[in-house]
C-alpha cells in the first residue's frame, strides 16, 4: 500500500503583547475569587454569631427552667416555730412561690396535722387537716396563708406536718402536687401527770397510789381520758372518784387552763423479793370511735414499785387451795389456813394474827376458829399468844398455820337478795423485832383475798297426765300395745348471780318416742332423733329467777307403748336431766342434775297408787 506523503511548511505565529502587563491580567482573573472569599467569611461571623447566641439562649432558658413546667419551680416555704409547747396555738405560715414561666392555675394548699390536732378556734373539735385555696398564680409571683391549729401529743416528741399544693397549668386537665414535710418539737405535753406512791412495798401490803392530773395548756383541753395499766400481782382494792370505766378509765371532762385534778387509788401489790412492778398512767383526749378510749396519748408516766418479802409472810389457803380468789358454794363451809413465816433476820417476839372477814352474806353463826377468837362485833378472829402458845415467838425461818371455818348464807336464808355475793378477807400480821439500842421495833405485813359465792342453779322434772300445760291421752295405768301420751315439766330456777349460756339436756329411753308437743312456745325446746336427746336451751337466766322473779318452766310430751316385757313395772320415760350454765359473776360452770321421771307421776295431785304400773 502506498502512502502519500505531503511535503513540510514553515508556519510563523505572532504573540500579543499582553505579555508585558501581568498586573492587568492578574487582576481581571483574580476578582471572581476574592469575591468568594469575602462570603463566606460573611457566613461563617454570621454562623459564629447565631451560635453565642444559642448558646446564652440556651444558658437563659437552662437556668430559667425552659418552656416547662415542673414542681421543682414550684417552692413552698413554711414560716412556723421549729419547737411549740403541746396544747399551745400553732400559726403556720404557708407561702407558695410560682418559679415556673406559666401560671399556676386554681392553685389550693393542705396541710395535714398529727393525729391529736384540734381546731385553734374551738378545741373540742379534731383537726385532722385544713385546707386553702390560693388561686391563680403567676410566674415568679408568690401567695401566703396562714393556718392555726392546737397540737397535742407527748413531751419531747417530734411530730410531722404535710403541706401539699395541688395546681393546674393552661391548656390541660392535669392535676400537679407538691408536697413538702415540716417537723415540729413539743417540748411539753398539754398535761402533766405526778403519781405520790411509796417506791418499796412488801409483798402483800397495800400500794396505794395518789395520781395529780395538771393541765398546762393555755386553752381547755376537752375529753381528757387518765387510764391506769395494772402490772400482775397488783389487785384494784378501791378508787375516789369511783372509775369511769372498769376499774382503771376515769373521764376527767375538760380540763381547763392550770386546772388539776386528784384521784386516789387503793390496791395490794404481790410478788417474789426484788421483782418490779409498773403501773403505767397514759392521758389523752376520748377517741372520736371509741370514748371509752384514749384518740392519741399525750402524756404518759410509770410509776414503779419494788417488791420485798414482807417480814412476816402470810399465804391463804382455801380448803387446799391457795389463791386469793376462791369460789365457793352457798351455805357451804369453807376452811382458811393462813400459813405465816418470819423472813427476818430475827427473832419476832409477840406475833398477833388478825383476820377480818366482810360480806353481807357471811354467816356469823357458821365461823369457828381454831386456836383464835372470833369478835362477831367487829367480825374479826384474832390469833395470839394467849389463844396459841406457838405465837410467843418465831425465830428466823420459823413457820406455822392457823385455821378457820366459815360459810355464806344459804337460799334458805334469803341468799338470792344479794347481787354478786362475795366474802372479802384480809389478814394482818404484827410483830416487835428488838434492836441493838433494846428498843422494840414493830413489823406489819398483810395479805388479803376474796372468796366469790357460786350462783344455786337448780333444775327439776316430773311427769304428769292428769294436770299440767299439757293433757295427757290413752289408757291409764298404761296397757300393752296401747300408747299413753304424758307431759314432761323441767323447771330452772336461779339464785344470786346471773347465768348465761344455760341448757338442759335429757335422752329417751329406746322405747319412748317424741310426740312433738311442746309448751310454751317461747322456750327453745328441740328434739335429735339420732340418739333421742332432748335440749332446752334458756340462754341467760337472771339472778332471782323463781324467788324474786318467776321460776323459768318448759314441758314437752312423749308417747309410751308398753311392751309385755314391761307388765307389772313403771318404766322410765325420761332419763337424768342435766342443767349447765356459766355463772357470770365468779366465772365459773355451773351444773345440775333431775332425777330422771317414769310413769309414776307422784306429783300430778289426781294421780292414785297403781296408776303407774302396765297391765296387759
């Protein structure tokens, strides 16, 4: 292949002279880039700008709180005493401070105050809480109320109140709370309680007790309880004023400003050498639920007793029992052995027993000491030297015993008229102890006890066809094959003390059946067929009943059919009737028994000898 080949030219170029003026042309191609230079540097001073100022917004609204609202913005400060005297009039100033950017809306304050709180303005009244509305609250604005109130509670204690702010905020439904706690010291209680009462006490010996009750509130504290806690081993002998309730609960009323009270209390203490007894006093306004107990204590006191072991110890013993609370049976002869024993050091020269009975039901004529005069005068046996050679002297450790027989008075000495029947007992121990000086030095111990009279609840039966509540039917005397229809009678009477819980009880003899005819309708009489048991249940029999009230009385019928096995006998139609009963005043059960009732009615006034007996 051939290629054409072309021959070379020279070709000349001219150059501009712009060449010669760099400045010129620098500048024509430079101005586009110092233009964009110049702008952003404009952007980026605006950008530096914009974020200093982020940033001190950011800064302002931090501290500030932003646009929210919280409950942190929300202060409640409490202007009050940190200590107050119990029963003084409390002024609690209450100040809400709105340190949100939006307001508070229908903004209201609780407070919540310890239990015992009573309204300043009438201090009968509780004051559990109290309440204010403060309303609308603007930003940065603060609103103040003031609440009083008298606070109750014990000396030295530190009692809380709960302040609680409840608001809204525009543009919702939501219900916001703060809530702050603010403690209160009472440094002295509204009342002061002072118990006068020997700090050592004999075992056995009377610990009375003298309680000064001291209102030290400037306004009237109202519904004041005073209650005595007794420790074991201490008996309640006697008080003035009489309790309110039971035997420890006095209702003192209202107490006025520096007002004082007084109560006396009579009692025995026992218990082993060196034990400790507290009796402790509590005060307070009546509980709202119950006024027969103390709402909220605000004072409280012990009074403490140290036991010893009398000199000369004494212990009581009913008919081998000893307690200082015995029952016993009316008419029943009780024994009393009244062990003694001289627990000191030394020897007790002269040593005198007394012992002194009391009760409107004690028979005089059933007491008879032994060893020992009995003074129905003063109703008092004496024990001594000269009626016992063994009371001359006791040497340390040396014991003896004494007795006596006595007795209540019986039903048929009218003992149903005496309500709660008791025998109350206390015996006196006297003696000399010399001393180095040869001076006689007199020692005392005493020692008591009770002895409680059981109620006579008594039940009888008896069978009847031609009289009574109820008629009898069929053949009489009975006849084989022939069913004969009797009435049964249980009569319960009562003596001296109520009775609760009572009942009878019987069964059927397999051969008699329940005719389902009782009288009257008022008693509860039911049948078990399931063993042929009879049950009258009486509930509560009142002392009296069938002396000086109505004998308590209750009848139902059976059926009898003699069988051929039975001719020429008087079958039993009732077997052994038993009474049970709680005797309320002694605490104790109580039972009886009725002879069980055949068809020899004997004490149906119409029945004749062999009316009783079947025949064919």
């Amino acid at each position: 292949m051939n290629r054409r080949t072309e021959p070379l030219h020279e070709r000349n170029y001219s150059v501009e002279g712009d060449w010669e003026h760099p400045k010129e042309i620098q500048e024509v191609y430079m101005e586009p880039a110092r233009k964009r230079s110049t702008f952003f540097v404009v952007l980026l001073s605006a950008a530096i700008v914009f974020f200093l100022a982020s940033l001190v917004f950011a800064g302002y609204m931090y501290f500030r709180g932003g646009n929210s609202v919280s409950a942190d913005n929300v202060d409640i400060a409490v202007g009050a005493p940190v200590q107050i005297g119990g029963g003084d009039v409390l002024s609690l100033d209450v100040t809400v401070t709105n340190n949100n950017p939006v307001q508070l809306v229908l903004a209201d304050v609780t407070v919540t105050y310890p239990d015992g709180t009573k309204d300043a303005d009438d201090v009968t009244q509780d004051l559990p809480r109290d309440d204010a509305l403060l309303g609308n609250i603007d930003p940065d604005a603060a609103v103040k109320h003031t609440f009083k109130a008298v606070l109750f509670g014990q000396e030295n204690s530190t009692e809380n109140i709960q302040i609680e702010v409840d608001y809204r905020v525009p543009g919702s439904n939501a219900v916001f709370q703060k809530v702050k706690s603010f403690p209160i010291f009472l440094s002295s209680a509204p009342v002061s309680i002072q118990v006068a009462a020997p700090a050592q006490v004999s075992s056995g010996q009377e610990a009375d007790m003298t309680v000064t009750v001291t209102s030290n509130s400037t306004s009237p504290v109202s519904d004041f309880l005073l209650q005595a806690d007794y420790p074991f081993g201490y008996t309640f002998a006697s008080a003035d004023p009489t309790p309110t309730y039971d035997n420890n609960v006095w209702d003192l009323g209202t107490l006025q400003p520096q007002q004082q009270k007084v109560i006396t209390i009579k009692g025995s203490l026992t218990g082993q050498d060196g034990d400790q007894r507290v009796v402790r006093f509590s005060g307070g306004s009546a509980s709202a639920a119950d006024p027969k107990s103390i709402g909220t204590v605000v004072v409280s006191l012990p009074q403490t007793f140290a036991v010893e072991k009398p000199f000369i110890g004494a212990t009581l013993v009913f008919d081998g029992n000893a307690t200082n609370a015995y029952v016993a049976q009316s008419g029943k002869p009780v024994r009393l052995d009244v062990t003694y024993v001289n627990n000191a050091s030394t020897t007790i020269v002269n040593p005198e027993i007394d012992l002194y009975l009391k009760g409107s039901v004690l028979d005089q004529t059933s007491v008879i000491a032994d060893l020992g005069f009995y003074d129905s005068g003063a109703n008092e046996v004496r024990w001594t030297k000269e009626t016992d050679s063994n009371l001359t002297s006791l040497a340390p450790g040396q014991s003896g015993t004494v007795s006596v027989s006595f007795a209540s008075l019986g039903l048929s000495q009218n003992i149903a008229s005496f309500q709660d029947p008791e025998i109350d007992l206390s015996v006196a121990l006297s003696g000399t102890e010399p001393t180095q000086d040869n001076a006689a030095q007199t020692l005392q111990s005493t020692a008591a006890a009770s002895v409680k009279i059981a109620s006579d609840f008594n039940v009888t039966a008896q069978s009847l066809y031609f009289s009574g509540a109820l008629a009898g039917s069929g053949p009489i005397p009975p006849k084989v094959g022939s069913p004969t229809v009797y009435t049964i009678t249980w009569t319960a009477t009562n003596g001296s003390n109520d009775v609760s819980n009572a009942q009878v009880t019987a069964t059927l003899p397999s051969y008699v059946s329940w005719a389902n005819v009782t009288y009257p309708s008022s008693e509860n009489i039911s049948f078990d067929p399931v063993g042929g048991q009879v049950t009258w249940n009486l509930g509560s029999v009142p002392a009296g009943t069938g002396y000086s009230l109505p004998a308590r009385t209750a009848s139902f019928q059976v059926s009898f059919t003699p069988s051929i096995s039975q001719v020429g006998t008087s079958p039993t139609l009732v077997n052994v009737a038993t009474l049970q009963g709680l005797d309320n005043f002694t605490s104790t059960a109580l039972t009886d028994t009725a002879q069980s009732v055949s068809t020899r009615i004997f004490t149906d006034p119409s029945f004749q000898n062999g009316q009783d007996v079947v025949g064919r």
